[in-house]
C-alpha cells in the first residue's frame, strides 16, 4: 500500500544522487512542487527522463540537479527557448549535460516496453531521420515476419518516475482525468513512484474505464494543492500563461535566474510556502 506522506519525505526517502527520475505530465498536471522539492533537497547527478522537458527541467538544469537528459522536444511552450537548458548545452553551466534524443512516438513506446516488462520498444518512425545517427541507442533491426526494416531502442524504467494527479483515496489509489499523456506508463515501468495530488478524498469517485493507479504500483502519495503550477490541472485550475512568458525573462540571465530560485525555491519551506512568495511579489509589482 501507498504511504501517505509529505513530499519532502518522499523525495527524501526515494530519491538519491545518481538516479534516473522521470518527471511526466503533458500539458497539465506537470510536477513543479516534485521538481521545486529536488532543487531544496539540491540532488546532483540526476539522469532526468521526459518526453517535452518544459519550466521544470529548465528550473532543475539550471539549479545543477542534472547531468544527463533523456527527451523528444524541449522547450517553453508558445514563449520560446528555455534559457538555462541552452546555456548548460552551449556554455556547460552550470555543469556539462549530455543529451539523448529521441522522438515523441520513441519515448512513448519505451516507456511502454518498460512498463510492460520488454527489453526494448521498436518503431518505424525513424525512416529518413538524422537522429540514429547521432543515438546510439537507436539500432536498425529487421522484422523477423516481414523483412521490414524497424527501429529498436531500450526499454525505460526509470528508478523514479514522479507524476502529479488530481486525486487519491486514503489507500493510496490515484485517479487522473483530462489528458492523461504517458503518466500511466511511466509509472507502470519505474522501481519507484511519488505521486503528488490536488486533494486526498475518502472515495475517488472514478467512473467506469477511468485511469485509477492502483495502490500498490505506487510508493508514495503527497496532499499538494497547486502543485502542477503554472501548468494546469483539469477540472481544478488553469494554466498560468502569465507565468510562462515572465519566465523568458527570468531565465534569460544567469543572474536574474539564480536570484529568483534562491529567492522563491531554495527560502521557501515547500510548495504553498512558494506560492505564497511569487503571489506576494505579483501584488507588489501590479501596485507599483
């Protein structure tokens, strides 16, 4: 059974140095509070994993919490570049990050092949593509029925994936609705699993079909109201476009980037801590 647990015990207890920690979510429900919380407890040497690394793996390759990167696309969506992930590539800062490319369709499969217990996904989605190439990983097999010509990668089972949903019941089983992107999966094939939530409740309420994650495929469950800002939680909150272009800015100097974490991440105790800090700065700026 899911222990219930604050996120700061949960990333204490189950992340370590040197791990690899996928943080999944798409377009809603992304774990900021999981990601602000490794920046506090400063893991080091982190191999993160996500298919569209956005804010929070901006936030984290900044903030010196990874070495290695696993994705398909990157970037602030509708805004632009993410700042600290560019600067770590072309300057090596703060430290170097090695890139391992693969596309959408890849990263979704090897997380399935991983959650079902393969040694690795295949696809034919490379045909004419660079990208093996410069992969290693990505290898041409021919299909043993066909003939075809296919492409092969490694499963991934990330030895934490954390995902934010909107509710768990008291045992620890998690219900996500709205778009659900790759969660299920990449929980399915991780060693261990954080779930953070909107709200824990006596019953789910989940319909018939629902995506419920049981109980027992995950670790630890964590009571954080908010805690996908400034992406949005369907059915709780929206998302915060304001967030996402102001973060151009903040982030477009190492400075002006370093300041802002220590003052809004590293001083705040955890998450509504933190949310009540950018809120306060929000109001102090609209009456100036």
């Amino acid at each position: 059974m899911a222990a219930i647990v604050p996120l700061r015990e949960a990333v204490a207890s189950l992340v370590r140095d040197d791990m690899s920690v996928a943080l999944e979510g798409f377009t809603h429900l992304i774990p900021f509070a999981a990601g602000h919380e490794l920046i506090r407890q400063r893991r080091r040497n982190l191999t993160l994993i996500r298919m569209t690394p956005d804010l929070v793996y901006d936030q984290m390759i900044g903030m010196g919490c990874a070495s290695r990167l696993v994705f398909s696309w990157g970037g602030n969506p509708g805004v632009g570049s993410l700042h600290r992930f560019r600067d770590a590539i072309q300057n090596v800062w703060p430290n170097p990050l090695e890139l391992e490319e693969h596309s959408h369709a890849d990263m979704a499969a090897r997380y399935q092949a991983g959650a079902s217990g393969l040694p690795f996904a295949v696809t034919r989605g490379y045909v004419g593509s660079d990208l093996p190439k410069h992969n290693r990983k990505i290898k041409l097999i021919t299909c043993p029925f066909t003939g075809e010509l296919l492409t092969a990668t490694p499963a991934l089972n990330p030895d934490v994936t954390i995902i934010h949903a909107q509710k768990a019941d008291r045992k620890g089983n998690v219900f996500i609705f709205g778009i659900i992107g790759i969660q299920k999966e990449a929980a399915l094939a991780a060693k261990n699993v954080i779930v953070t939530v909107e709200e824990i409740v006596n019953d789910l309420q989940a319909p018939l079909n629902a995506c419920v994650l049981p109980t027992w495929v995950v670790s630890c469950v964590c009571e954080v109201p908010g805690g996908a800002h400034p992406s949005y939680a369907h059915g709780y909150y929206r998302r915060d476009n304001a967030f996402c272009k102001a973060w151009d800015g903040i982030s477009r100097e190492r400075e002006t980037f370093l300041a802002w974490m220590q003052r809004h991440v590293l001083s705040t105790r955890d998450f509504s801590d933190y949310r009540r800090s950018i809120e306060a700065e929000t109001k102090v700026g609209s009456n100036g």
